[in-house]
C-alpha cells in the first residue's frame, strides 16, 4: 500500500484550511469583544416592571436633575450629584405616565444652573442639534450605563457630567455602535473582513476534493 502520509518539506493539505480557520477565529474574538458598544445617541426603552437607576457618578460644577418624560408629564427622579443613591420608578408610575411595554423611555437632565435640558437620543431632540448622552449595555443585558454631556454646544465633550446605571424594565434598540457626534468614530470590528474569508475557506475545500478525486482514480 502506498504511504500517503506528508511528504518531508511538504505542507499537508488541511494546514492551508486550518490557518483560514484561525484567521476567522482571530476576526471573531475582537467583535466579541466589542460587543459591549458606546452608543452616543442611543435610547432605552421598556419592557415592563420596575426601573431602577443608581447615580454613579458626577464631574460637574453645576446642580442637575434626572428627569423622565412622557407625553402627559415630567418626573425628576434623582440629584445627579447624590452619587450612591438608588430609586426605582415603580410599573404603576410609568403606567401612569402613560408609558407602556415597548415605548421609549426618554430620560433626560435638567441642568439648574442654565436652565437647559438634555434627553437621550439623536441631537435634534435637543436645542443645540447634538446628542448629548451615550448608552453602553453591560454585561448579560442586565445594566445600561448612560452618561451625559450637561453644557450647550457640547462642552468638553466628554460625556462624564453625570453618569448613571439603569435597570430592571430596560433595554436598548441599538445593537451596534454609531460614530460620535463631534466625528471620531468608535473601534468597531469588521465583519466585512470575515466575510471576504468565507469564499476562501470554500475554494480550498473544492481544492481538497478534487485532490482526493484525482489520488483516487491513480
């Protein structure tokens, strides 16, 4: 019988197939890891039950308020420089407000100082035409992270005024990341490059069965 094992000085026929292989694998692992985007312009919206919101963090010189808006009232739901502390929106108060499974929850603050307002969302829910909050989900969709830029004109622009973390009743529409609104855009893998491998891992699979055919017929 004739030994068709590798021949010395000779790749073996699957290794051309296993590098793709680890190529692919190598593509895959940064869009996992991108898999927790910064969304600037992002939205929350509800899925039923209580809401809760811990204030964690605040960077600014002014008095802010976290409010909740619907299309029958406005509730302040939080001091944004009372860092620790925790409320939860109630589903009998969000009912109240007329808001239900499905709808857009449009959290926004109220800046004191200035007299403005910011809501989550695309900038043209705002006076100045700028998103002025980003939404980063965490980990297993349990929490939503949402900072907030709080000055007119975007400020330092750095999204770190107030920070907040949502959860309960909440989830998020965006499931990829959008460029930030001042044009630096946001590292995000891509899955054009993993696409461009598939024809290549299917032409070296044809290449291997002809070979088989061809050491078949000998």
């Amino acid at each position: 019988m004739k030994d068709r094992g590798p021949q010395p000085g000779r790749m073996p026929r699957l290794a051309p197939l296993a590098a793709v292989c680890f190529a692919v694998i190598g593509l895959m692992m940064p869009i996992e890891a991108s898999a927790l985007p910064t969304l600037f312009g992002g939205q929350l919206y509800y899925t039923g039950g209580d809401v809760t919101i811990d204030v964690l963090h605040s960077n600014t010189a002014f008095d802010e308020v976290l409010q909740l808006h619907s299309a029958l009232t406005v509730l302040d739901i939080a001091d944004g420089t009372q860092v620790g502390s925790r409320i939860t929106i109630t589903a009998q108060q969000l009912a109240d407000m007329g808001i239900g499974v499905g709808d857009e929850l449009q959290f926004g603050i109220r800046v004191l100082d200035t007299g403005q307002t910011f809501v989550l969302g695309s900038g043209d829910k705002n006076s100045d035409g700028l998103a002025h909050a980003y939404v980063r989900t965490g980990h297993d969709n349990v929490f939503y992270y949402v900072g907030f830029e709080d000055f007119y004109g975007g400020g330092d622009r750095d999204y770190n005024d107030t920070i907040f973390r949502f959860s309960g009743g909440t989830t998020t529409a965006a499931e990829v990341a959008i460029a930030d609104p001042f044009g630096s855009d946001l590292e995000v893998a891509e899955p054009s490059l993993l696409l461009l491998l598939l024809p290549g891992l299917g032409l070296l699979g044809l290449k291997r069965r002809r070979g088989s055919s061809r050491e078949e017929n000998r």
